[in-house]
C-alpha cells in the first residue's frame, strides 16, 4: 500500500485506500461508486476482496501481493484464478526508464477517500495534487520531522492517506515500518529492532502501548494524535515511557492535521493542572493552511474568542478537498463561501487556540474510525420491530467511544427482541466496528417540541453509563 | 528590514529591500527602475538615502527608522528635513485591528530583488507570494528548522530575502537576531548571550567567524552557506568549534536555497577525503522544487550524468521567479520552455548530486555579492586611456574571489596610468565590493579567431596569481 500510494498517481491514475475493516458489501459499494478499474489486494484480504468484486457487473481487475517479511505467505487465498496479476511479477516486468505521468494541472484529482462505511451514501472525498503536495510539506514542519526518521505505521494508509505521511516521510528519506495487525507486543519489537523515531495514531493507540507496558523506550519516540486529546492519565504514562507527545486536527477532507497544539516554551512553567487544560486543546492553524475560525450557525459570523461562546468549526486552506465525488449537494452544503463547514462544534480561546466541544453530531469515533450514527440508525430501523432508533456515543476506556442505540419497540409485538440479537442483527448488515455495542430499549425516545430526537439528551444518558468496557467488568 | 518583510506584503505594497553597500548613483537607479513610493531608511544609512533620492524627479517618501537596542541613536542624520515620517511613530499610530490586505491571486508580486548593482541595466527578479511560500516551507524542511529557533541574520536581508528565512522562522515561532555590522567578536557574544541555534551565510562568513576564535561553541550552532561550498580546512575547523554545515545551491532568481547536499548516513564511514569530495558538490533539488538538469547549451539534451560532462545548469519548480521587471528581453532568454536558464555551469553525478564547475561566466562572487564583470568593464571602458578592457574572478581566501581587471592601453600615450589609478577611478564609479583589486596591463587582451575575448584564458592567468590577498603580503 505504500508503493501503491506512489506508483498510482506516477502512472496518471488516481487512488482509492479502502479499509481493511470494512465488508464486503460495503467494499462492493465503494468500488462501484468509485468505478475502480484495478484493485490491489493484500493476501490477507483476498477473500473479501473476491466476494466483494461478485457483487459488481463491471469488476475491477484483480492484481495479488503475496510476497511479505512478515509471513504473508501463510494466508491462503481460497479462489486464486480470480487473481489476473501478481504484484510481485508486474513490478519484475516494470520499466526501470519509465518517465512517470506528471498530472496535467496541479488540481487534477489524486485520490479518492471515503471518509465513513457507509452503504447508503458513500462520501468519497476527492483531493488534488497541489493539496496533499502542500499538505505534505506542512506535516512535515508541525511535526519537526528531521531527515532520514524511522517512521511506524500504526496509522493505517487507508485513513486519509495516513495523513500524508507515505508521501513526507519519503521526502525527508525515511524508513517505513510496516505492520499487518495491531498488538503491542510487536509494535513494542519493532521499536525496538527498527530504531523507530515517529508514529502516529488515535489516542486508544497510545492507551493500548502503554497500558500493560512498564519499560521505558530506549530512546524518545514522537507521536502524533489527532482529533480528541488523550486522556490526562494515558498522556503522563506515555510521557514518563518515553513518548513525546504531539496533538492536533484534522479531517479526511483537510487531508491531514491542520491545526496543532502548538507548545509555547514559557507553558512548561504552569501547574500540571494548567498544562493538561491547554494540552487538551486543539490548537492553532498550521502554518501550510490559511485560515481557521468558529462561526455561529445563524448569522454566520465569528464567535467571540471568549473560549465559551461555541459554534461551527470553519477553515480554509489549501489542502480543503476539490469536494465529494458524485455528490454536488454534499459538497455544496460543505464548501461554502470559500470555507469548508467541519460540521464539527468548538470555541475559540482568547489566545486563539481552538477547542473541539463536541464532535460532528452524526459521528461517533470509536478506536479512530468515524461511524455516522444515522447509518446505523437506518439498519435498526429495518428491524421488523423497532419502532424508533437513534444511536450516540458511550465513552469507552479504551476505543474512546463506541456507538450505543437507544430504541423503541413497535407496540404489541409477541416477542421483544434482546439487547444480543439486536446486536447479533446489526452484526450481519455492518462493520463489526460500527456495530453498537450497547442497546438500550425505552418505552418512548425522548422529543423536542418540533418532534426531533434530541441526541444531547441521549448523550447524557450514555455519559452516565460510563465506560462500555467498565460497566461490563 | 525583518518587520517589514511582513507589513510591507500585509498592506498590499510590494518588497524591494536595498543593498546597503550600494553607492547612492546605484540606489537610485533601483528606486527610480522600481517606482519606489516609499523608502524605509534606518539611521545608519541616511545620508546615503538623502543622496540617492536627489538624483530623482519623482523621489519616494522617506520614514526613518531611529529606535534600536543596538545603539542606532549614535548615528547622524545630515538632513532630517527629507524624512517625512518617523518609523516609530507610524508603528504607535497604527491600527491594531487593520485586517491585512491578502493578495487577490496567489501568482500577485510580493517583492522585487535587485540581482547585482548594476547601473545600466538593472536585473528586478520579481517573486509571487505562491512562489516565496512554498520556498518559504522548503526552506523550513530541507534544513530540518524545529519550533522555536533563535536565528542570528549574518546572512542579510536584502540578500534575495534573506533566503525566505524572514517568514521561515516567523513559521517556526523562531527569534531573530539582528545586527548591523559584521563583526566575529560581536556574533560570538550574540551566539552565547541569546542561545543562537541557526544562522546562514557565505562560506566567507564562516571562515572570518573561525580563523581566529578557538573557543568551542557552548551548544551546536547550524551554519547553512550556499553556492560554492567552504573549503576543506575551514570546514573542518568550523566543525570541531560545533557548527553543523549544511550546504546548497541557489539563486536571487529561485528566491533561496533549492539545491541541497543532502547527506547519506552510510557516507559517515567514508574516508575523509571522499567525504570532502561529495561535500564539496551542491547536490539535489529540494522537496519543494520540481526538477533540476544540466544541459548541452548546443543541443538542450539533458548531459550524461557522469561527474565530467559539462552544461548549463536549468530548473524549474514553484520558486522560480516571474520574471525580470520591465525587461521582457531579458525573461525570454532566461525563462524558456517552462525551464530557468541559470547560466551557471556544472555536471550531474551518477546518483544525481548537482555539481557546480563553474559559475555564470560573467559573475564574480566576492564575499557572497554577486559582481558583474560586464557591467566593471563597462566603467573601466569609460576611462580615456583604456583600449580594452576584461574583468574575471581571482581567487581570495578571504572573499572567494574578487574582480581582477586586464586592461590594454590606447596606443601612443604621454602618461601612462598606473594600477593604483585605475582602482581609483573605478571607485568613484561604482560601489566598493565591485572594484577589481587588481588591475594587469596587457599589450593586447588575447582573442580568438573571431575576435572574442577567450575568459577562461584571462581566468587562468588570474588562478595562477593566486589569491590576492596572500600576493599581498
């Protein structure tokens, strides 16, 4: 997937990363939407790849990579003669003197990304070469990126692009190293034997390394989160291991982190208790990106810089996506005036420092993937006998949240479904990630006065459950 | 000169910051070519302003720029009357809420830079904003800049901008270190007193920063020098006091630094003297340029890249300059086929480091400012005794080099004028750095068959005179 990331835009293709997580449905969907005339499948995910293409009329070709250090030969791929290349043989019949496809225009597309498993309404966000070009230049100063750094993907490159580190990594010279699966126990190794300098990854990354992990790394390790803060106790452990800590956000559609959690040197003099409240904070434009600002959904302008008064999290900036792919109503109710609208609600510091308050009300992000909660609404609603559904976070120890539905059962019904097969029904029809992993059943979901569900409410209410893992303990 | 990098920009006017060694004449031909509205003068140099704007009809209005910690105030103003504003007293009464003027389109000038102080025809390198922000960026990754360095300015700012560092280390949150002279002992209590981190400069710069101090630097001091690299022995002196040389390529007309020696790990356990050998190459495109070449001037092919076949050094990427100002003549003959012509001759090695063999025939380098020798010979052609007049570059262990003048006498001269009177005449005419040092009377300059002065012959002579400095003593 890292040479990939290079060798398609090099021959005047454009990319598509999918997620190894999602099913095969959900990858027939994308493919379809995307009309992918090639697909590059990891042995590991043959099986899902060929179940996927069986749903298409119009295919794409299979191309196979088997070869792998890390033991991919042990995988078997049950339908081999759906394979038409090997990946390993076409880049042996490759011509080293080939003069790679500059793009026509800096704005032609380089990759497509769909920023959720969605089935309904794929979001398939589209950048051009100038962004992730400029993007990739500025990952590179946030971060302090030295040369030759020795970088681990714990970061999957199906997430935005890995955030553009595949193409600012190899522009500093650095080492990638790869992994399949997450464990700590290798990640640990490969630290070890690899001299890894840099990663990055959601905050339950960070939890997961350091959770059962007491020896302190041999030497500092940079590692970048992005979206909500670690947890003040995550971020100490992970510190006093060796971790150096930096934090920021982004979305799939700015293609990589855009404001950072720039650390003043005279803040290393405040209490812990001062230091952990503005580490908790997003941050600051990045220095390759324009503008960032909070604006009041009503009248549309700037909110006070009180650090209270929220609003809607706007930006503008270079690396801000050419739009959605085949979805012009989407894309103009995003890209407005020259501002792409997060969606996402925070407040603006008197220092200009931004807070996320509350994520994008549609989404919850559970171990770093983004499920849209009105996807999973849909499926429930299929359910013969719900009657209402609305799905919002629950705090979870270590997947940072995990959805939870709230629903209403039809009245009358003979038999009441439980929390397990609502579960086990969801499981058939979605990513297991998406999957709500707490079903609560009320006799009347909770209305506005306009008949809307409000889902602050319902966030409330998951809040006060507490961790999904916890209550289960 | 660092604040107004920005405000100049921030207002919607454009850049043009003088070379303060120029002599008034020069001065104001540039602000008379430019269109100068307004001209910042610091104390120091007013006099020198006063002059220059006598010359013109339409002179600019002059803020003078009295306040600074370094002792400003001891300077003299002649004629405080010329000075409309002062500098001080414009920042007090500005506007904390002016809401800067952006460009509207990216491809607008944001400053013109004078390339040598030539009088007759004056070459303005103008820059877009585009172009100055991505160089802007490179310059911050390509020499691995962290948040927060103090940067001490031996390397001036009316040098192409200082090579984008005014707005690199804004970037970083850096501190600038100014100062008006240069002077080893001062830039060595500079460095202790304010924990300078990076400074840049001509090799010239680090050989006078070394040649006589012995004490070792407290911390690393990172020296990046462009063009020719310093030599060997200076090299290594200035490594063991604690300076970590980076070394580059670039010109007024790239708007800094793109291209760099980038350094292999594996080249550490090379002997030292292939270590001296590949650091004396100037080395690969920046991450932020898109592609550099050597080529046959006769048939424009790319050369072999073989470390021996000359050719015309040829860019391009985002940096390059829009062009001369009002010199369409000149844009056409340096900017063809989407290429930068530099004019500077050198080959590319076999793993593609750039090698410089010989710089723009008619330039000498002379303590990091880039001398004409067209434009020398144009004022030593004015003088009543001279026949024939050619100027090349002699080697200087202080300078790099400086102008060496060949000159042939009128035939049947009562008096014939001695070395000594020529370089007095050449004073009066033009700026000091641009004087030749040295002045050789020939019966006839050599010719080739069709009637051409052959250089390189002159250039011969000049290296087998040696360095005029140690002819000297």
């Amino acid at each position: 997937m890292y040479e990939l990331q290079f060798a398609v835009p090099m021959s005047g293709a454009i990319l598509n990363n999918i997620n190894t997580r999602l099913d095969a449905t959900t990858v027939s969907v994308l493919l379809r939407h995307c009309e992918s005339k090639l697909l590059f499948v990891d042995v590991f995910y043959s099986d899902l790849a060929v179940e996927a293409i069986k749903k298409l009329d119009k295919p794409p070709i299979l191309v196979l990579i088997e070869e792998d250090e890390e033991g991919g030969d042990g995988a078997d791929v049950a339908d081999r003669s759906k394979f038409c290349y090997s990946y390993s043989v076409l880049v042996e019949r490759g011509d080293p003197d080939f003069n790679w496809i500059r793009p026509e225009s800096e704005w032609d597309p380089i990759v497509v990304n769909y920023t959720s498993g969605t089935t309904s309404s794929p979001k398939g966000v589209v950048h051009c070469h100038r962004g992730i070009f400029v993007m990739s230049l500025d990952s590179l100063i946030d971060w302090t990126v030295p040369k030759n750094p020795v970088y681990l993907w714990t970061l999957p490159i199906f997430h935005a692009n890995g955030w553009c580190y595949p193409w600012a990594i190899a522009a500093v010279g650095g080492t990638n190293v790869c992994l399949r699966k997450f464990q700590a126990p290798l990640i640990h190794r490969l630290i070890r034997d690899h001299g890894v300098t840099h990663m990055c990854g959601a905050p339950v990354v960070l939890n997961m390394l350091t959770a059962t992990h007491e020896e302190p790394l041999k030497s500092p390790v940079h590692f970048l989160t992005a979206g909500s803060s670690p947890p003040v106790t995550v971020l100490l452990r992970a510190e006093s291991l060796g971790f150096v800590i930096s934090h920021g956000y982004g979305l799939t559609e700015t293609a990589g982190v855009v404001v950072s959690c720039a650390w003043k040197p005279q803040w290393n003099r405040l209490p812990a208790s001062d230091q952990a409240r503005l580490k908790g904070r997003q941050g600051v434009g990045t220095v390759g990106f324009t503008e960032i600002d909070v604006v009041d959904p009503a009248s549309g302008r700037s909110v006070e810089r009180d650090g209270a008064t929220m609003g809607e999290i706007v930006m503008r900036g270079s690396s801000v996506m050419l739009g959605y792919l085949k979805d012009p109503v989407g894309t103009r109710k995003t890209l407005k005036n020259g501002w792409f609208f997060t969606g996402d609600v925070g407040v603006l510091h008197g220092d200009g420092y931004l807070e996320i308050k509350d994520r994008s009300k549609d989404v919850i992000i559970t171990g770093g993937e983004n499920v849209s909660s009105v996807e999973v609404e849909a499926v429930l609603y299929t359910h013969s006998a719900v009657n209402e559904a609305a799905v919002v976070a629950r705090p979870d120890e270590q997947w940072g949240e995990t959805p939870c539905a709230f629903v209403s059962l039809k009245p009358g019904l003979t038999r009441k479904p439980t929390e397990k097969e609502m579960i086990e029904y969801c499981r058939e029809k979605m990513p297991r990630y998406m999957v709500p992993k707490t079903v609560v059943f009320l006799d009347e979901l909770p209305k506005t006065s306009t008949g809307k569900i409000p889902k602050f409410v319902l966030k409330e209410m998951a809040n006060k459950m507490g961790s999904t893992r916890l209550s289960r303990l």
